[in-house]
C-alpha cells in the first residue's frame, strides 16, 4: 500500500478523546491530526515522539492531517487502523501469503454472520469460499513479541464467535493478525488483556479457524507485508 503522497514529519504533543493528536511539524507549526486507532496505543504516544502524518488535500475535511506512523522500538510502527484489510487484500492479490494463494475472486466488507462484515472473501467455484478477517496489531511490550489486542475488544470476541460457527459448518475460515511493526519477530495473543477474546481465539482455533501472523516493512512511502511471524508458545 502506498501512501498517495510523501508523508510529513513531525513530533507527537498528545494524544487525547482517542482519536486527537496534537503534533509539530518541523516547521515548528502546532496542528491537530486525526488518529484512526480506537485502541490503547501502548507505548506509541509519548510526547516528542517522531511521527508521519498524510495529508488530505480535500478542503471539506475538519482536520487535514492523518496520524500514519510512529517510531518505535528501533523502527516504524503504522498507527493507521484503517489500511491493514487493504495491505492484506493486495498481498494476497500478489500471492504474498501462500496460505491463502489460489482463489480465483477476492470480495471485501461482505456481510455474514449477526449484523457483520467479513473484511475478505475469498471465492474460488472448486474450493470453495474461504472467510479472512484481518486484525490490527502494533502492541509490543516485550521486545520483539507482538501482541494483540491492545484493549478489551468484544467485536474481536464476536467476530471469532462467527468464524468459529463457519469453520465448524465446514467453511474455510481464517484470521490475519497483521503487524504494523517493523520490528516483530514473533506473535502472541495478549490474553491477560482481554481474556474473553484469548478464550474465543482459542475455541475459534479448535472449531476450525486458521490463526496466521505477518509482518510489515514500513517507510514513508508504504506499508506492504512483509513476512510470517512464528506464534510465541
């Protein structure tokens, strides 16, 4: 995924109502930035932290700059919880993750379930369907395991619910815990977090679903997968 513009550099004042960002450009001009991340962001909102932010050049919109991505840990963190179904979407397009290679279609925000929407279909007339729901993750507490969730997600619970019910019916099911981090060497399910959703990942796994772990490479240009992370045990 590449952003449509370089991204602009600046500093991180603060992060506040969860999706506010006070920021310096290195012009040394103070401007609010929309933060597309509902989640803790442990770690991520130190003030005076470097980050990168796009900007719109549509004139309607309240706040011109987007919070993208942070540094971290050594390296680029993307914050950005709107581009992972896309990253995902166009890697399995470019057959970058080989467990889900092969389908012939590929359809995106498809209804299923009680009142929710898969991020992926994958569509194929001799396999089958395959149903892939693609989840955020840039918590990293200890160095090198990332972590998800990052805060209590009873969507996350419920979507593992769903895919539970699909595998057990027979349908291919599966879950990508994509890594916004450039600095991941392996993944784990942060279940004294949310011990519900470690629950229902767990049950979800055992009825069927395939839990998968990618890596991104980062820069100011794009975010693009990179490679599988082992689970820690």
């Amino acid at each position: 995924m590449r952003f449509e513009s370089p991204l602009v550099p600046a500093r991180l004042a603060r992060r506040y109502k969860r999706f506010l960002a006070d920021v310096v450009l290195d012009s040394g001009e103070a401007v609010t930035a929309h933060c597309a991340n509902p989640g803790a962001m442990t770690g991520l909102t130190g003030p005076g932290m470097p980050v990168w932010l796009s900007r719109s050049a549509n004139p309607k919109r309240a706040l011109a700059y987007s919070w993208e991505l942070a540094a971290a840990g050594g390296g680029l963190v993307g914050i950005n919880t709107a581009h992972p179904n896309r990253i995902v979407a166009e890697a399995i397009a470019a057959g970058a993750i080989p467990e889900l290679a092969g389908y012939a279609a590929l359809r995106r925000e498809v209804p299923y379930g009680h009142r929710s929407r898969v991020d992926i279909v994958l569509d194929d007339p001799a396999r089958g369907p395959c149903y892939v729901e693609v989840k955020n993750v840039h918590l990293m507490r200890t160095l090198g395991l990332a972590e998800f969730p990052d805060s209590v997600t009873e969507r996350g619970a419920k979507h593992m619910a769903e895919l539970a019910s699909l595998a057990a019916a027979g349908t291919r099911a599966a879950v990508v815990f994509l890594v916004q981090r450039s600095d991941a060497r392996a993944f784990a399910i942060a279940a004294d977090v949310d011990p519900a959703f470690a629950a229902a990942a767990q049950a979800a796994q055992a009825a069927g679903v395939e839990l998968l772990a990618y890596c991104c490479a980062l820069s100011p240009a794009e975010i693009v997968l990179d490679k599988a992370l082992p689970f820690a045990p």
